[in-house]
C-alpha cells in the first residue's frame, strides 16, 4: 500500500478530554435510566451533555482530517502563487500549508518553522513534516526549521508570502502574538502577501497589521468549514471578505 501523508490532528488534549467526557455523561445517564441512583431529568441532562460532548470531538476530528483540507486549498488558491516566491508558514506542523504552497512553486522556496509541539498538533515533529513533503514530492523546494514565530530566522523584507493556519492563537499572551506579528512585518516584502487562518484573535491581527502600515488588509466571513469555524486575515490576496461595511474591512 503507498504510504499518504498524515497532517495530524489539532489540539489533541482536547478533543481527548470531549471524548472521554462525552463516554462519562453517557454511561452515568445510562445508570440513571436503568436504575433508580438518580432522577430521570438528571439522566437526560448526562445524555445531552455526553452526545454534545461526543459531537464537538467529531466536529474536531472532521475538521482537522478533512475540513481544513479544504480551507487549505481555497486559501493557497487566493495567494496566486507565481512560482519564484519564498513562502513561510509560520507554526507549519506536519506541513499542510507548507506543502500545498510548494505544489505552487516551480523555481521558489517553501520553508515551516515550528517549535514542535504535540499539544497543538498530535506527533509533532520535523522528520514527519519532511516525510509529507517527499510523499508529496516536493521535498526539494521545502525546508523546515525550528524557530519561534516571535523571532523569525530571516533578513529584513526578504519573504514574498507568509501563511500560518491555527498557529498564532497558541501565543497565549496578547503582547506576545503582537511580537509574533511584528516579526511577520519585519520579514516581509513591502508588497508582500499574507494569510493567516485561525478561529479567535483575527481583530487582533488585523488591527495590528494596519497600524504596522500593512495596506490591503482584509478579513475574511467565518468559514463553517472547519470547527471552531475560522476566519482568514488576508493582507495583498484575493479572499473573499466580511460583508461591506463591517469596521475591520
Ligand atoms: C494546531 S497546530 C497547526 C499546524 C499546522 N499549521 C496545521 O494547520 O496543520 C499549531 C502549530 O503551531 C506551532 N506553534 C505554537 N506556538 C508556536 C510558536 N511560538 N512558534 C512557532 N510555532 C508554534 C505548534 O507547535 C503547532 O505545530
């Protein structure tokens, strides 16, 4: 059997602790209705929480094996990748943005930096990254790095693209994901492309990005696609944005 790429699994502690929650309420509700250790109301409101609890880990599970594939596509296609760029995704894991995006490439460089943690994304780690890559053949136009996305091992205004896909809410602290894009401003050509996809802090981003002087900034509607569903902040491509007249548009 050929071997496929595997992108892994977002934020694995959690949909392990819905699973395991979920399995609870319903064997305890199940007690209640087959004896008599608790009411009946208590054992509906253990079945509720146990089937909500089951459904959000299968939304979870959904999205990271399918969901986001999808995303991932219409977000590489708003880029109009040329062929000749440098492109970095930033919090690349198993590489799911940093390999599309080197599918785009004929001359150019796709490079992950990652701090490879398996919190954020189960078995992560750089070989499985390059392994994606040479199953995909693209190994020869990706690199992977280690590197913290609040300082970015690159020169000054020498990257053409920048993505990152549910990366930067991992920056717990508001002032340190502003550290994170500030080094994205850094690195990045003065008509350089960006697009980032996460489900929270996305006014942030966009915030930050105008005041930094970043022109053509843009954020996306939510994307049902993927659960918790997602927005794209888009700085130079064509994402479709929020309805006009929204503040951050
Ligand atoms: C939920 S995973 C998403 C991985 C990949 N972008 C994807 O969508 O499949 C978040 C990634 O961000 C990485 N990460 C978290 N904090 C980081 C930081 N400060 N610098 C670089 N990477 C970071 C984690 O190690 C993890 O690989």
């Amino acid at each position: 059997m050929i071997p496929k790429p595997d992108y892994g699994i977002d934020a694995p502690p959690v949909v392990r602790a819905l699973s395991i929650s979920g399995i609870l309420f319903c064997a305890a509700s199940s007690k209640g209705f087959s004896s008599s250790s608790y009411s009946l109301t208590t054992a509906y409101i253990f079945l509720i929480a146990g089937l909500l609890f089951i459904t959000l880990a299968l939304l979870m599970l959904y999205s990271s094996k399918s969901g986001k594939l999808k995303q991932r596509d219409r977000l590489i296609d708003s880029l109009s990748i040329k062929g000749n760029e440098t492109i970095v995704d930033l919090g690349c894991g198993k590489g799911l943005l940093l390999i599309a995006a080197a599918k785009k490439l004929t001359s150019g460089k796709a490079i992950g930096i990652d701090i490879w943690k398996d919190t954020d994304l189960s078995k992560n780690n750089p070989d499985t990254t390059n392994r994606n890559a040479m199953l995909e053949n693209v190994a020869e136009r990706v690199e992977v790095k280690t590197a913290d996305m609040r300082d970015l091992p690159f020169d000054d205004e020498s990257i053409d693209i920048i993505v990152a896909s549910m990366a930067l809410h991992n920056i717990k602290n508001k002032e340190e994901r502003k550290k994170a894009l500030q080094e994205i401003n850094r690195v990045l050509k003065p008509e350089g492309k960006i697009a980032i996809m996460d489900f929270k802090h996305t006014d942030e981003y966009v915030t930050a990005l105008k005041e930094m002087g970043r022109r053509n900034v843009v954020l996306s509607g939510l994307k049902f696609g993927m659960f918790p569903p997602v927005r794209i902040v888009s700085v130079n491509c064509k994402y479709n944005p929020r309805p006009k007249g929204h503040p951050l548009c």
